[in-house]
C-alpha cells in the first residue's frame, strides 16, 4: 500500500541516495578544482611549446643559412665587440686593476 503521493516516494528516495553519498556531499567542488588545475597545466603546457618553437626558428634563422650580408654583419658586431674589450682592457690597465704582463696577453688574444 502506497502512503502519500509520488513526490514523497520521490523525496525519500533522494534522502536515502544523499545518506549513502555522505549527506549530499558530490564531487563538484574537487571536480572543478581538479578541472581548474587541468586546464591551467594545459595552458602552462602550450605556453612552452610555443617558447620552445620560438626559440628554434630564431636559432634556426641565425644559424647555417647565412647569406654574405649576414657575415659581413656579424664580422662588423665582432670588430665592435673587439674594440669594446680593447676599450675596458685599457681602462682597467690604465686603473693599475691588472699588471703589463696580464694586459699584454690578455691583448694579444683579442687581438687574433
């Protein structure tokens, strides 16, 4: 013999479901923090590819194929470069930071 309406049944049915699963508790606040955490790994994950395939095609770009314009250019850099490290070399020998002997050899390996 049924007692009250099905709504009822309908309502003790969920109290029973909600007493077997820890009095309604569900996985939707671990769920969502799990997802959360997912998903910004995913997007730290993309983030590094994309670093890492910048990085390669620069490297790329600026390695074996060089045209004559790119090694005028960097034997330009390098002369400059050169010229800088004349520049602080005097300056530091001029300081008395370094004696003759480590002044002339330290010139004589820029200067090959």
């Amino acid at each position: 013999m049924m007692y009250g309406n099905g709504f009822n049944q309908l309502a003790d049915r969920r109290r029973d479901f909600d007493g077997l699963c820890g009095g309604g508790f569900t996985m939707g606040g671990i769920g969502m923090l799990i997802g959360g955490l997912l998903f910004i790994g995913f997007l730290v994950l993309i983030t590094i590819l994309i670093v890492a395939l910048v990085r390669r095609g620069s490297m790329h770009h600026t390695g074996m194929h060089s045209t004559p314009s790119d090694v005028a250019n960097n034997s330009s850099i390098n002369n400059a470069a050169i010229a800088n490290s004349l520049a602080i070399l005097n300056e530091r020998y001029a300081k008395g930071e370094i004696n003759q002997d480590e002044y002339l050899g330290k010139k004589a390996d820029l200067i090959k």
